[in-house]
C-alpha cells in the first residue's frame, strides 16, 4: 500500500508541475524514441564501415535517387520505400505542402498520391543544390523486415484482390505460371491470379531473362538499393514495427505535430503474424538465396531469420 501511495504522490507531483500529464508524457516518449533514432543511424553507420565502400552519391546515376523524395519547406528529404508505409507518408507530404484540401490524410486516394509528378524528387536536383541539401536537410528512411515487406508485396500485388493487382497479374503473374509451373492450366495461364509464394521466390531468385524487366520492381527492391543508406546519412530512422513513435518524431522534427497526425489504422494486414506460414512453403536452398538477395538490408537495418528458420542464416 505505501508503494502505491508514493506513486501517487509521484503522479500529483507531475501534475502539479507541468499543469498537464500528456505534455510530460509525450516528451518523455520523444525523448526515448530520439534515442533509439540515435542509436539505429550509429548501427547503420557502423554496418556500413564494414562494407569500405569506395564510391559517393555522385557517382550513382541520377534514376538511383528517385526514391528520395524533396520538400524544401521543411528542409526534409524523404526517401520512400514501397510497402513500408510510404503511401500514408506521401499523403501526409501532399496535405502538408498544400497539394490536398482538408486535413484528412486517409480521404486521399493512394493512386494520387503515387502519380507522377507529384513530389520533386533528388535526381532532378543540381549537384550543388543537391549537396546542399544532403548536408542541412533532414533526412528520412523507414524501414521493415525484408521478407516481411516481401511477403506484404507478393499478398498485395499477386494474391489478394486490389486495386493494382490486375496489372500485376496480366503483366506478371501469367509470366510466373508459365516460366516456373509444371502443366499449368489454360486459366492460370490465362488469369495469372494463383501465382504461389514459391513461384514468386523462384522468379525472384532464377532471374529469367523472360522476366528480367520486373525482377527489379521497386516493390521488391531492396531497400539498400532504393534509398543507400551507405552513402546518405540519414537523421531519421524509423522502422515498421515502431511506425507511429517514429512519425511522431518526424513530425515534431519539421514542425508539423500542430498541422498533421500520421493516420492510426484501425486494422493491419496481419503479414508479420503470416511469415511462418507462407515462408514454411519454400525449402532451405530457396530460403538462403532469398536471403542473399535482402542480405544488407537484413545486416544494416539489423533484422534477422530467428522467427522463420529458427536461426539467422548471417
């Protein structure tokens, strides 16, 4: 009972100072999720340092840095990553630039916010511009496990019915069917709407010459590829599984918190909760190349294979 009244003090004491709970609540929770932002930039620092790599943002071609998206107003670069929250983040960027009447991220619809043009990205920047930009402005990069991002674009774009997948099913899933499905039916070979997790995994892996022109899709692009984390320093770090923590900070970082709130979802796709079950499909061999393929974003972005295989395969 004593225990409990001393934190009860405690709590009168708090809010008898600031005059409001949340205030002190909130600072306190930035303040913690600052710090693990600090801690995650010096990890992939210190990842990269192993790597010795011997070349710099200017020798990458200018399509390499049209993931990074620029918003001058709030001296922010953002590099986005498909399937990692980037749709939300794009709508935030729109409502916050003036691009969308109304406060309501979720009323934009995705197709908008992804439609060309939108947003100025770094390739089309001047390198002196673009220098300065990468040493004085803020930089953004949210990030998930690889094969849990994986996973979400092969439901999202060849499992499930959306929006994109149509597109997804004519222009690719047909193609997967035929190169990697042993007497294939006419209506698969017809629809391409039952393409399999080890179909998909196969195309990744084998890289067809047939199928060259979407293995390197943005959506299962690695993220070191997308963003190179190697090259740019970025100063905010946020990771799928800590989304709104990390949005809070950014927000607070540019000076939106009183503009705009990163929209809370009432539901989530449940992929993290599926790994198990559709990684279960495909053998070790097929597993191990996979992770060849995701193996920096694994090491720099430090996730790992305990939950699928029951060890990291490193």
């Amino acid at each position: 009972m004593r225990v409990i009244n001393r934190n009860f003090v405690l709590l009168l004491s708090i809010l008898c100072v600031s005059g409001d709970y949340s205030v002190v609540y909130n600072q306190h929770s930035l303040e913690l999720t600052q710090s693990l932002n600090l801690a995650r930039q010096e990890q992939i620092q210190e990842r990269c340092n192993r790597y010795r790599l011997t070349w710099s943002v200017d020798d990458l071609p200018n399509n390499q840095l049209e993931h990074i998206l620029v918003d001058d107003d709030r001296k922010l670069l953002y590099c986005y990553v498909p399937k990692v929250a980037c749709t939300n983040w794009k709508r935030l960027l729109m409502t916050l630039g003036g691009k969308w009447n109304g406060t309501d991220v979720l009323a934009i619809p995705g197709h908008i916010a992804h439609s060309p043009g939108m947003f100025r990205n770094l390739s089309s920047v001047p390198k002196e511009e673009r220098d300065e930009m990468l040493e004085n402005y803020n930089k953004m990069i949210i990030v998930r496990n690889p094969f849990e991002r994986l996973l979400s674009a092969y439901r999202n774009k060849l499992e499930i019915d959306t929006p994109t997948a149509t597109y997804f099913r004519n222009r690719l899933g047909r193609r997967i069917i035929k190169a990697f499905r042993d007497n294939p039916s006419n209506e698969s070979l017809e629809l391409g709407d039952d393409v399999t997790f080890r179909e998909f995994a196969l195309f990744l892996t084998t890289k067809t010459e047939e199928l060259a022109d979407m293995v390197n899709n943005e959506h299962w692009q690695p993220i070191t590829n997308l963003c190179h984390p190697c090259l740019i320093k970025y100063t905010l770090v946020g990771k799928y599984e800590t989304l709104l923590d990390d949005a809070l900070l950014a927000l607070h970082t540019i000076n939106a918190t009183d503009k705009v709130q990163f929209p809370r979802l009432s539901h989530t796709s449940g992929t993290s909760e599926k790994l198990s079950k559709y990684f279960a499909q495909l053998e070790l061999p097929l597993i191990s190349k996979l992770y060849k393929l995701y193996k920096y974003d694994f090491r720099i972005f430090d996730y790992h294979l305990d939950n699928i295989v029951g060890f990291d395969l490193g």
